[in-house]
C-alpha cells in the first residue's frame, strides 16, 4: 500500500507541476522594413499605382514580440528621415503610426486600420535621434474593444487578428504632414498621408517545441531567483529532496562572461519510487534527479522540464503502475523522444565503482576550472543489501564551456552541468554512462556551435576513458 501511495502522489505532484502553471501558447517574433510607400498607401513592390511612390528618403524598421496567450505586442520602431513633429494624426482616434489590415487580403493593399500603435502613447516611448525617432512601447492590447474608435471591420476580430498578424496580412504605416501628398482621390487632399510602410511578417516563434522538453511561462514570476525559490518550497513540501541548484548566469560572471538569468534545479524523488526507477533502468540515474531548469528569456521566465516520455523512452522503462502509465500518457501531449536516438554514451570501466568514481573526478579536476558540485551515491542511506549496487552521479562542469553554448540558446542549461554515471549491470561489470551533448544540442536545434561541441565529445570521451582505467592513446 505504500508503494501505491508513493506512485500516486508522485503522479500526482508531477502533474500538479507541470499543468498547474499557466501554460503560453507562444510568442511570435514579427518584423518589417519601411520604405517609401505609394502615394494610395499600398506597397510599390507589389502594386503599381497610377499616382506614383511618395518621394522621400524617409526609412525604418520595426521589431515586434506577440503574446498570443495574453493578446499583446510589444514594439520597437526605428525611423529615420522623419521627425516626431511631422507626424500626422489620422484616423479614428487621431494618432499617426497604425498596423493596418491589408485590403482584400493581398498584403501590398492599402486597408483600414487594425491596430493603433500610438494610442495613449506618451512622451516618454518616444525617443528623439540626430535624423529621426525611436517608438518603443509594450503590452499594447490587439484586442478590439481595447482599440479606440477603430470599427469592427477595420479591424478583423478578435478571433481573427492573431492570424491576420501571422499570415503577413497586415502592415505598418507612419502618416505624415509633409507636403509630398498628390492623391486627391480620398476623402481629403494627400490622403492617407502615408510616407513609409512596411509588411509585417513572422520571422520566429520563441517557444518552438524542444525535442522531449516541455516549456511552461511562469506568467506571475518576477524574477528567476524568486521563482526557484518558490518552486523548491513546493518541491520540499512533497517530499523531494533538493540537492543542488546550480546557477549559471554567476558560474558565467566568476569567469567573466555574461549570461542572462538562469539555474537549474535537482530534485530527488521520495525514495521508495526513486529506488524503483532505478532497478529498472541501469541508466536512468543520469536523468535523475528530476531537473527543472528557470531561465530568462526576452523579458519572460520560463520553465523547462524533460518529459515523463522522454525519460522512459530514452531510458528503455516499462512502466507497469496504473499512476506512472497515466502520468505518462499526460505528459505525453507535451512531446516525447524518438524511441531510436538516446544520445546515451556508455563505457566499460576496467575498475571497481569506488575506483571508477575516485579516477572520474581526479580527472576531471586536472582542469582548475573544472567543478563538481555534486557526486550522489543513489545507494547512500539504503539499509538493505542489494545483489546489485545502486548507482552513484557525478555532476561536473566548467562556466568556459558551458556558458557559450547558453549564450546561443539558454535552453541548453536544463542538460548542463554534464554528468558521469557510473553503475554496475546484472553480471557485475562496472559502466560509465554520458550524454552525448551533440544529442542534447540536437532537441532544441541549436546550431553555429558545432566545432565547441566536438571539442565537448572528445573531452568527454578522454575522461571516461580515463575513469574506466582506459588506455587513451
């Protein structure tokens, strides 16, 4: 029966964790370069206007971050060849820079105005340059009823409007008062006013799926360190026990290298189910404990975790609890590993398990940088004897190495610092097992790195060569 009450709470915690936060459906890097528009307001690239292109040197650009869960954007505008006083107030609210919807749906139209990116705009989000002005403003609602005196049909729907966004259906446009305006076709002389526009199209999506990872937006965290805190209270309050929480943005600043805010925390699971996992997969102790990874990401905290389905697959694991089967069928909406690629690294040491373990760190502190902040013998504490001993994790790293590979992408730090797992199989031979971090760069597609990760692997390799008693030559 405690076995049984062990496994469902843990299922349950698990759960709790991982759904219980509020989950961001993604946020959507937009941009576009403005340049001369045609004096109907549409793209001259893409229609030919009878009336000619506005003259004017006048360009720009704009870079915009869409929150598809919350409904907001947050901009940055850059103009150049435009002063803030030529700005012209125009449209429903009066208000000189707008997304508009592009007209029957072929973005090199001229249409209505969707969304007022000047709206209660204040002194303060504009910034004056030596030929031009900066525009920066964030949480600016998408939402209809949050858009003055634009209509429904300017602007699309609320149903509607994200995919006008992603679809490149929509434009940005910066009216002005100059006197370069000939139209005299709309409803006033120089209408729509419109020196410089841009086509905004999608150029990423942040919270791209990460092979076996699952993503969550701590949307009530105010920093990483205050929600690390908060998610370990959590975790001792269920029984895990916390052994190490590394944080690699300070194991970065000790070497004199910068990274944005970022730990990861190891969480031991209550014992009992701890020690099944382990009899039942020899290599699952390099995934445990549990990490859970906190990282600053554009302004926005995040938590990773490797699901339940990556752990099993990776690790070969039939699950026969009810509550672990469940929980894992849940986790698996998230993403599961490929049940062909393990990325898992194993090799015969020549030695027993405490030489194993002695030789692997004397090893690995050759290096003066290099630090092992923790070595777990999973079968510390366990009363009873067993035919064949638990294993025992060693936890390395070096802020040189690592932290330019979360330079690239801060992703990286949930498979970081690198671990050595040595553990004895049914006929009594010792193994050293390890990541292959060339699999790990792989989840999240990490690219431009590939000569640091080769240089990773061979180090790795000489290392356990060397635990293992192995001739390197």
């Amino acid at each position: 029966m405690l076995f049984n009450r062990v496994r469902i709470k843990l299922a349950c915690v698990l759960v709790t964790l991982l759904l219980s936060f509020s989950l961001h459906a993604e946020i959507v890097k937009l941009a576009a370069s403005l340049q001369a528009a045609n004096q109907n307001g549409s793209d001259p690239a893409q229609v030919t206007d009878p009336l000619g292109v506005v003259e004017t040197n006048a360009s720009g650009s704009i870079q915009i971050q869409l929150d598809t869960d919350n409904n907001t954007l947050d901009y940055q505008l850059d103009v150049t060849g435009i002063s803030r006083d030529q700005l012209r107030n125009f449209g429903p609210n009066e208000t000189p820079i707008h997304l508009h919807l592009a007209g029957g749906g072929d973005p090199g139209n001229f249409g209505p105005i969707a969304i007022d990116l000047t709206l209660n705009a204040v002194d303060a989000d504009f910034t004056s340059t030596t030929d031009g002005f900066q525009l920066a403003r964030d949480g600016i609602s998408i939402l209809l009823e949050d858009q003055g005196g634009v209509q429904l049909g300017m602007h699309p729907g609320n149903d509607q409007i994200v995919d006008a966004l992603r679809s490149g259906n929509t434009f940005v446009l910066v009216h002005t008062n100059k006197d370069i305006f000939v139209n005299d076709a709309g409803p006033a002389p120089g209408f729509p006013f419109g020196e410089i526009r841009g086509n905004i199209k999608p150029v990423s999506t942040i919270t791209t799926p990460a092979h076996g990872m699952d993503i969550i937006v701590l949307k009530d965290a105010v920093d990483v360190p205050s929600a690390v805190a908060e998610l370990k209270a959590t975790l001792e309050q269920e029984g895990f026990k916390i052994p190490l929480i590394v944080d690699h943005s300070a194991a970065a600043a000790s070497v004199d290298l910068e990274l944005g805010p970022n730990q990861v925390m190891f969480a031991r699971l209550p014992r009992v189910l701890e020690k099944q996992l382990l009899r039942r997969g020899k290599t699952v102790g390099l995934d445990l404990p549990i990490k859970f990874h906190v990282f600053e990401e554009n302004g926005v905290i995040k938590l990773s975790v490797n699901t339940l389905g990556y752990l099993l697959d990776r690790h070969d694991l039939f699950i026969r609890d009810f509550s672990l089967r469940f929980t894992n069928r849940l986790m698996r909406q998230f993403g599961s590993s490929e049940a062909e690629e393990h990325g898992l690294i194993t090799v015969r040491s020549q030695q027993s398990v405490e030489e194993t373990v002695q030789a692997l760190q004397d090893a690995i502190t050759v290096n003066p940088a290099a630090r092992i902040p923790l070595v777990l013998d999973y079968g510390e504490g366990n009363n009873r004897r067993h035919r064949v001993p638990l294993p025992v994790l060693i936890v390395f790293g070096n802020p040189n190495v690592g932290t330019p590979l979360m330079q690239a992408d801060p992703r990286m730090g949930i498979d970081l610092p690198l671990k050595f797992l040595v553990w004895t199989d049914f006929q009594g031979r010792v193994n050293i097992t390890y990541n292959d971090l060339r699999f790990l760069a792989g989840r999240i597609n990490l690219s431009g790195v590939d000569d640091r990760l080769n240089a990773i692997a061979g180090a790795l390799n000489n290392l356990a060569r060397a635990g293992a008693g192995q001739d390197q030559n």
